[in-house]
C-alpha cells in the first residue's frame, strides 16, 4: 500500500496501487524481449532467395537438322533439361554419354533433354559430331534471344532443368556431375 501526500489537502489519501505491470512479469517480459530481438537478428542476418525465374511461354529454337523452330508447345507440362553444349568444347563432349543415360531413363517419365548448341559451324558437322558421341534426343540452335533469357551464362557446358511450368530448377555449371543431375531430375518427376 502506498501513501499518496497531496500538499493542498489536509488529511492523508491512502490509495492502493498495484505494482507496475512491468514489475510484476519482469523476467517472461525480459524474455519475450530478447527473444523478439533474436528474431529480429537472425532475420536481418538471412538474405532472402530471389524468387525462381519465370521463363516466357515464346522461349524458341531452331530445329538443327532443318533449321525450322522448334515447336516448343510439345515442351508444355513436362521437365526439360536444356544442356548447351558446343562440339569444339571438351568438357561438352565428356558428359555427352551421361547426358545420353539419363534422357534414356528418364524420357519415358516426362523427361525432355534438348541439346541447345552454341557452335555456329554448319548443320551437317555438327550432326555427324552427335552421331559419332551417341546423341539420341533432340538437338536445336537457340532462338534469337534465347540466350538473353536464360542468362548468366558463364560457361560451357551448361545445364539448365526446368519446371513443366517453366521455373528454372536448377543450373549446374561446368562438367556436369551425374549424381547431382540424376537426383535433380528424380526430385522433379
């Protein structure tokens, strides 16, 4: 009980006051706070993920052999892989027989694997290139600007595994690593 003295009145005022609520739960407050305030470092010390990037429906290629465009409407709804690749590149030419397996195994799953090549040798050399490493699924030249979308680009070979929804996945840079692709791919059919 507090004694309150008030200079003009007369006779003493006996008012009974709680604590301070502040006294009262001092240590659950004392802990939400420093809770609150970890929070607030541990967020501010995360760096947000740039959301995935949407890749437009109009993404085009030139069919290699014909030199026609590709009719992308056939990738609609299925998990692409674009592999670029180009035949004076020996680390394309490495991962060329992986590339080949896993089109092989997955395709009958949804899998669409294009070989997007960035050499601007003739067709025709390019062709027998592919032949001769065993390339079995389609091969395309990219569209006029096909590269700017699906950039960075900074190196060769270069993969790229994309949603049926047109998300980039995943990139892998370099010499691909077959297991990291194969669970990938597994993850996404």
């Amino acid at each position: 009980m507090r004694t309150l003295r008030f200079p003009t009145l007369t006779h003493k005022l006996s008012v009974e006051c709680p604590p301070p609520p502040h006294l009262l739960f001092s240590v659950p407050i004392t802990f939400f706070r420093l809770l609150a305030l970890a929070s607030l470092l541990f967020l501010g010390s995360c760096r947000s993920t740039p959301p995935a990037l949407q890749l437009p429906a109009d993404l085009t290629f030139l069919d290699l052999p014909s030199n026609q465009p590709f009719d992308t409407s056939s990738l609609r709804g299925k998990l692409l892989l674009l592999n670029l690749w180009a035949a004076w590149s020996p680390a394309s030419a490495k991962e060329l027989p992986e590339l080949t397996s896993l089109y092989e195994k997955f395709a009958p799953r949804g899998l669409v694997l294009l070989g997007v090549t960035l050499d601007e040798a003739p067709a025709a050399g390019l062709l027998v290139f592919a032949e001769r490493h065993g390339i079995r699924y389609p091969l395309v030249r990219p569209g006029p600007k096909t590269l700017d979308l699906l950039e960075p680009l900074e190196t060769i070979p270069y993969t790229i595994l994309l949603s049926p929804q047109g998300k980039i996945l995943a990139r892998f840079r370099g010499p691909l690593k077959p297991a990291e692709l194969r669970a990938a791919i597994e993850k996404n059919l």
